[in-house]
C-alpha cells in the first residue's frame, strides 16, 4: 500500500485489522475472520486483512485458501514480508522445498527482523543443505538482536557443519557468558574446543614430521 493510501485509512479500518489480529492470537479464527473482511471491504487496497486471512486458512490447513489470500497480499504489496512468509510456508506445508526457501529469501529481503521466516529458511536450508543464505541472515539479525542466544546457538551449528571452528567456539562463548546454564551450549562448546585442540595437535606433529624428513634429507646429501 502506498504512503498516499496509508495516510488516509480509516480508523474504523485500523479498528477491523487489530480486532482480527487480537482474535487470531487467541485462536478465535470466526470471529478474526469476520474483522478482517470487514476490514477488506473498508480498504480493498490493504493487504492486512488477506495476510490474515491467510493466516488462519494455513492454521486450519486450507493451503490453497491460504496460497490465493497471501498471494492477494502481495499483488497488493509487493514489500510485503509477512505475505511472502506466508507464500513460504504454504509452499513447505506442500513439500515444495525450493519454492518456500526462495519466499522465504524474498520475505527476508523486505525485512531482516522476520523471525518466522529466518525459521523457515533455516529449516528449507537443513533439507537443501544449502546453508549460505540462512547463515547470512542469521548474522544480520544478531546484529539487530545481539542478546538472542537461541540464533547465536544455532548460528554455532551452522558454523560447525561448514568446519569453521573458531567462528562456532567464539559464538558458543557469547552463548555460555550470556546464559551460564545452557547445558546445551557448554557441552558443544567442549566438543568444540577438544577439536580444535585435535587439530592443533595433529598441525604440530605434522610440522614436526615435516622438519624431521628435512633433516634426515639433508644428512642423506651430506
């Protein structure tokens, strides 16, 4: 919806859209229903009410309800992330993996803080084993969110998976300073760090079995 259009919405409109929204938090989806299509009828333009409308057709499994309601919302506004989130988890619930990663992408283009499709584009990534993206927008939000020690755990994984170690170790230590009681990322944390003192000691005797054959080479051609 465009600035012109958004400054000339009605209160009652507004009063429609929060209403519906309120009734979706409770699960009261009739009455969220009603709200929202009262609201359609006062702005045509507005893609609030079909967002919701999408909403609660994907809560109660009509996943082509919700595809054409969320697909509305985007015609209406193209910026919109919660439509293109939606389009992505209809497009999971139907098992049609690469179509919800990419809307969850496009939902994340139009807004970073979308959890639900930071989510959702962390589980498309774990089916694709793409992990690119979900890691790239994972450290956009901890830079917006940096106290969220759940994306900073998980963050490690993705980290851990890739064999980037040390960026996995330094994000696990935020975890444990920050929450001194997640057993989970202390005990990861260990795995961690024994790893990497694997590596260094296998780095060390491999240098050292390096410096060794040199000498032993060079008394050879003495």
């Amino acid at each position: 919806m465009s600035q012109s259009n958004q400054e000339t919405v009605c209160p009652q409109f507004d009063l429609m859209q929060e209403l519906g929204d309120c009734h979706v938090s409770v699960g009261n989806y009739h009455q969220a229903s009603r709200h929202y299509e009262r609201a359609a009828s006062l702005e045509p333009d507005a893609p609030g009410p079909y967002v919701g409308l999408g909403v609660i057709a994907l809560q109660n499994n009509r996943l082509e309800d919700a595809d054409i309601a969320f697909r509305v919302a985007c015609r209406l506004d193209p910026a919109s992330s919660r439509a293109h989130a939606g389009l992505a988890m209809v497009a999971q619930r139907m098992g049609r993996t690469k179509e919800a990663f990419d809307c969850y992408l496009k939902s994340l283009e139009h807004d970073t803080n979308n959890l639900t499709a930071l989510l959702g584009l962390f589980q498309t990534s774990c089916e694709m084993g793409s992990f690119a993206e979900v890691i790239h927008y994972l450290k956009i939000y901890l830079r917006m969110h940096p106290d969220d020690t759940a994306v900073m755990f998980t963050l490690a994984a993705l980290h851990m998976r890739d064999g980037s170690l040390e960026q996995a170790k330094a994000l696990l230590l935020q975890v444990v300073h920050l929450d001194p009681n997640n057993k989970d990322a202390v005990n990861v944390l260990e795995e961690v760090e024994h790893t990497l003192n694997r590596q260094s000691d296998s780095a060390a005797a491999s240098r050292l079995a390096c410096c060794m054959a040199s000498e032993h080479w060079a008394a050879m051609q003495s």
